[in-house]
C-alpha cells in the first residue's frame, strides 16, 4: 500500500464489542493495571525483535535502542507508552487490535461477567491486555512500523464504540506508539511520581530500560531554564540473576505477576544457580489457580533465555507435560542463541537441565506440603489431577510424586496422604485399599467396601478419570501395595473357620450359580462365592488386565470404541434374596422367576459399579412390578417403618427372609 491510501473503517469483532462493553461500563478496582499490561506487550515486542535479529540482523537497522518510554502530556491530556521493537505490519494491526485471535476469548467473558469486576485483573492471562487502556482512556491511537528497510507506518485509532480505523502515518524508526487520551477522572497516570511508583511496583524487573519524560529546572536567575529529559525508571535487571539475599518476596510476587499476568500471589517459588557442566539460573513458581485453559498444548512450558535473550515464550522441554502448571524462566549460559526446537528434543544439555529443573519443582512441592500444608491443599484442589499424571508416564519419580498425592478416604471429610493412611493402618491389614467412582458419593456406600469397612479398614476414594493409571503407576507406597476394592483379586486374611464356612457356602450354592452363569453367560466370565460381600447380595468386579467401568464409560464419551468387558459376578450366599432363590431353584430348577431375578440382580450390580444397564426400560417395569407387587401383599419397602393401623399382619409377610420376595406364582413381567 502506498502512504495514498485512504483511510479504513472496521467494525470490531464480537467478542471484542462485549469486552469492551465490559471495561468501560463496570466499575473495576486497579484500574493501574493498563500500564502494567501495556510496558508487559512493550517489553514483548523488545524481545521478540531481539530473538529474530540473531537470524535476521538487518532488522536493527537504523540504530533506535531497545527501550521504553512513557510519555506524559498534562496539556493534551494524553499518556504515551511507546517502545522500539517488532512493531507491526497493517494487517496485524487489524488482526491484533480489532479481533481476538484467542482461544479462550469466550471464556474469559464468560468468567468476567459471572464474577464481576475482580476478573479484569486476569485480562493478560486471555492475551487481550491491550484493551485495559480502556480503563482510564476513551480514545486511543497506536502508530505502529514493522521492523525492517522500506516498512510503511500505520495508524489505527478507535474511541471503542464498535468499530476502528487504520491509515498511513510517520514514524521515523520501528516499533509502536500507544497514545491515551485519559478520562477527566483518570489523570492522576500524568503525575511523575505516580507513574514512577506504579513501574516501580509492576514493571521494575522488565529487563529492557523503560524511561519517564520529565521535566527539571537547572540553573538561577535568568539563567534558570527548564528542560525535558528521559529518566530510567526500572532497575532493567533480570530479577533471576540476582542473588536471593538481595530478593524480598514483594519483589518475587511482583515479577511473577509481570511474567504471568495473574493478579494473585503465587503459592510458592524456587530460585536457584547450577554450575558445574551446565551453568544455567531457574526461577519457578506455582500459581494459586489454574487457568481455564490448563489443559491445552499452549499452556505448557516456562521462558527459555540463552544468555539473558529470550528464545522461547513456552518451551516444553524444559519440564514434563505432568507439570505444566509451572511458570517461571529458565536462562542457559549453554545453549546456542539460534537453538531451534529440533535441536532442544536432541540436547543432551537440554536433557541435563529437564531432570534439575523437574527435582527442583518437585522439591519446591514436597516443601509446600509440610511447611504450608493449607496452601498445599489449595495447590492440589486446582493442579492434583495433572500432577498425578505423572505417576502414570514416570518412572522415576513415583516415589516423590507417591509422598505428593492426596486422596479422600472413608476415614473422614478432607484428604489424606499416603504416608498418613499407613500410619493408620490396623494389624494385619497388608495393602492400601481403594475404590474407584465418578465422586465420593457415588463410591462411599459402594458394596465392594462392606468387607473392608467391617474389619476397620480404611479406603482411598478415587474419583479423578486419571487415578486409574495412576494407581497402576504407583503399584506400592512404602512397600504396601495398592489393591482395588473392586478387582477381582481382592484377597483378605481369613481364620481357618472362616475358610470352612465360605467353602461350605460355596457348596450349597452350587445349583444356583450354574443357574446364573447359564442365564447370564453372555454377561459374565464367572460366577463365585464372594469374600467382599456382607450386607449386598451381589456385586460385579474387574478381572485382572480389565478396567473398572467408570473408565470405560469415560473413554466411549471421548469417542473411544470400548466394548463391556466381562465381569465377574460375585454372590453373597447368606443373603435373604440368595436364600430364596437357591431354595426355589431347588424347588422348581426351571423356574422362569430365578432368571428374572437373577437378570434384575445383575442390572442393580452394573449401577452399582458405575455402569449403566443395557436396557432401562426392561429395568424400570421390572421395578414398577416388584413394588406393585409388595404394594398388594402391604409389604412396607426395604428400610421403611411400619407403623399405625396398616402394619401388614405376619400372615402378610413374604417368605421368609425375603422382604422382597413376590413368590414363584407371580413371576416379573418379560418384554
């Protein structure tokens, strides 16, 4: 385009039209932040020319030092921050100013609306931090010139009213310009000392100079002039290659959130030097809350710099997936400062430093849990379940990742440790035990427990989708292993007598548990006597090599093509509905109510694992004519309490230790 070309009007997008709203009409705290965000994009485009002139060093021509400036005009009203890095091209300026490349764009409005005015403090989370100048400003102009020979400047403008335009302007070197005209009732941001305090609390560690124009009177008399200079203002140090003693942790809050753009303080932070083979310099931290978008490829990584430059904004090599929550930076005295990420998946420095930078954030953890052990809770509220990840994918750090983990228990309400349950363990009991469901409501009454919960033991409720290879991962903790209540080789100590009597039961049910392999042999492997049942007729468990059914039916929602596996059946023998229908089975061995009661048996089991039956309807008219049944007979339901005039006599009751029991005359409906 030549500098002919007329001006354009667009109209801005959706999104951008319902932020916008959102910040000029609600009234937010901290409405400083604009100039925290806007010195954050300046300094990003300082180092993104930086990192590409090492390829292209022609695009520093032209002399202009990489800085910052803050520019205040108390006659026009206007605040200038203006840098000398990337700039950009005209359609990057439409694209970047006038849409939300974004993702998460519809989120953030979504969570911004919800929670009111406290969630515009996470604009830069959302990478649309520019339109926090709208906080204090109804008009706005950004020149802008790429960097490189022959560039033409451009001028976007845009009083957020819906649309913006972009023309041709001058600037005589690259990099942008962003000038505010402030509201009546924001111009305090012209004030010197106020600009100097707010760079000082939010942007004091931008490693790049970022320098105030101000005004100072020299001389006396008729000599006495005033004159306009440029004062830097920041320490444009990288706060990592200090050393710690010099540090305060305002100063570690504060540059975690100039490297994140969260408001909150961080949970907790490490800050370390290695020499030896490498030399490099880490500062990690962990955030309070995870973002919304925690789980995608974006998220991963921490700051790569190669001798203070910056190489890459999120370097996923730096750190496992398992810990992608981290944010920090790592700075490499090793690396090329042309290190591509084909060359980073093959360093053997880069590997040296992956395995220092992982112990060194598992250590940071391991610290959190004993010294701040409710701040460790709210980690493992928003960040457990990635974390546990790695017991899945690791090897090598089981045993640290084991002494991390936190599970719900049936001992009490909140979570225990590992290392805490097997403290509490009772004499005799031999592994860890644990149950696994959607939630703690659908696993805390689970029948697969009622053997476990007699003796005195205590169990893990696993709730997460990922607990299921997590616990195969782990295997053990402190040479106790992890056994799922709900598989099939659940083995508890037993008495000599005890082993007689479950031998003898397993006798007199033989005729029935044919009867029930024949009737649901395209169902189940196998029919047994169970040593997990007390008070439940039946239950279905996982056969080893299967999974439990909750992670089949997560992985048939995600598309996964997952038959049902065959379960084994296990029976309670001294069960009222057990001893019914092995004595009708001796009865009438062809009986058509043992196959239905024993297809509704197998129905109530699939819920109780977590499954859903195969047919419903067939379930529920079963159920409806069960009840119609016991309605007729004045049978009261299972748990109720009869009482007053219509208790049913003792002639009225079903056989005996039935309460459900509709006779071998009234058979269940079939389809």
């Amino acid at each position: 385009m030549s500098v002919d070309t007329p001006r354009e009007t667009h109209k801005f997008q959706a999104e951008i039209n319902q932020l916008l709203n959102l910040v000029i009409n609600s009234l937010y705290s901290h409405k400083e932040i604009f100039l925290r965000e806007l010195v954050s994009n300046a300094s990003d485009a300082l180092d993104k020319l930086r990192f590409r002139s090492v390829t292209e060093p022609e695009l520093l021509e032209g002399g202009a030092p990489l800085e910052i400036h803050l520019l205040p005009d108390a006659e026009k009203g206007t605040l200038t921050i203006e840098d000398t890095g990337i700039g950009m091209t005209h359609d990057e300026l439409v694209k970047n100013l006038g849409t939300i490349a974004h993702s998460g764009s519809r989120e953030f409005l979504e969570l911004a609306s919800q929670r009111g005015q406290k969630d515009v403090n996470l604009i830069g989370q959302f990478g649309v931090g520019f339109y926090s100048a709208y906080l204090v400003a109804d008009h706005v102009e950004v020149v802008s010139r790429a960097a490189g020979k022959d560039t033409q400047a451009w001028k976007w403008t845009s009083d957020a009213k819906g649309s913006f335009t972009v023309e041709p302007a001058e600037r005589a070197t690259r990099g942008t310009s962003i000038t505010l005209h402030l509201k009546e009732d924001q111009k305090e941001f012209l004030d010197e000392w106020r600009l100097r305090s707010l760079v000082t609390q939010y942007s004091d560690y931008v490693s790049h100079p970022i320098k105030l124009q101000v005004k100072r009177t020299t001389g006396e008399g008729d000599a006495k002039k005033t004159e306009t200079q440029l004062e830097v203002v920041n320490k444009a140090s990288a706060l990592w290659q200090r050393s710690k003693s010099e540090i305060t942790d305002e100063q570690y809050q504060e540059f975690y959130k100039h490297l994140t753009h969260d408001w909150e303080k961080p949970l907790a932070w490490t800050h370390f030097r290695t020499e030896g083979n490498q030399v490099f310099t880490g500062l990690l931290f962990l955030p309070k809350n995870p973002p919304f978008d925690l789980n995608s490829p974006q998220q991963r990584g921490v700051r790569l710099f190669v001798k203070r430059v910056l190489i890459m904004d999120r370097c996923e090599e730096m750190l496992p997936q398992w810990l992608r929550f981290v944010r920090g930076v790592v700075d490499s005295d090793d690396l090329p400062l042309n290190v591509s990420r084909e060359l980073l998946q093959d360093s053997a420095v880069v590997k040296a430093i992956h395995k220092h930078v992982t112990k060194k954030t598992l250590d940071m953890l391991e610290k959190l849990a004993k010294d701040k052990p409710e701040d460790y809770r709210t980690f493992w509220q928003g960040f457990g379940t990635v974390l546990k990840e790695g017991l899945a994918v690791d090897t090598e750090h089981r045993e640290k990742l084991g002494a991390l983990v936190r599970y719900e228990s049936s001992r009490e309400e909140g979570l225990t440790s590992l290392a805490d349950y097997v403290s509490r363990m009772k004499e005799g009991q031999e592994a860890i035990y644990y149950v696994f469901g959607e939630s703690r409501k659908a696993v805390v009454d689970s029948p697969h427990l009622e053997a476990l919960k007699k003796r005195g033991y205590e169990v893990l409720y696993m709730t997460d989708p990922v607990d299921e290879w997590a616990a195969q991962g782990l295997r053990e903790y402190q040479g106790k292993p992890l056994v799922s209540a709900m598989h099939a080789d659940l083995k508890l100590k037993e008495t000599e007598e005890e082993k007689r009597e479950k031998e003898q039961r397993a006798k007199g049910l033989g005729p029935l548990a044919e009867r029930m392999k024949d009737v649901l042999k395209e169902q189940v492997r196998e029919v047994r006597v169970s040593e997990r049942l007390t008070d439940s007729p039946c239950c279905l468990v996982v056969p080893e090599g299967g999974s439990h059914a909750f992670v089949e039916r997560l992985l048939r929602e995600r598309g996964r093509s997952v038959p049902r596996a065959r379960r084994i059946l296990e029976v309670n023998p001294s069960h009222p509905i057990i001893e019914h229908l092995k004595a009708l089975q001796e009865k009438e061995p062809g009986s058509a109510q043992v196959t239905e009661w024993v297809e509704m048996l197998y129905d109530q089991a699939l819920l109780t694992e977590g499954s859903s039956v195969e047919d419903p309807n067939r379930f529920a008219r079963r159920m409806t004519a069960l009840m119609t049944q016991l309605a007729a007979q004045k049978v009261p339901p299972a748990g109720a309490v009869a009482s007053g005039p219509e208790t049913p006599t003792s002639d009225a009751q079903p056989t005996e230790g039935s309460a459900v029991a509709a006779g071998p005359e009234t058979p269940l409906p079939r389809n």
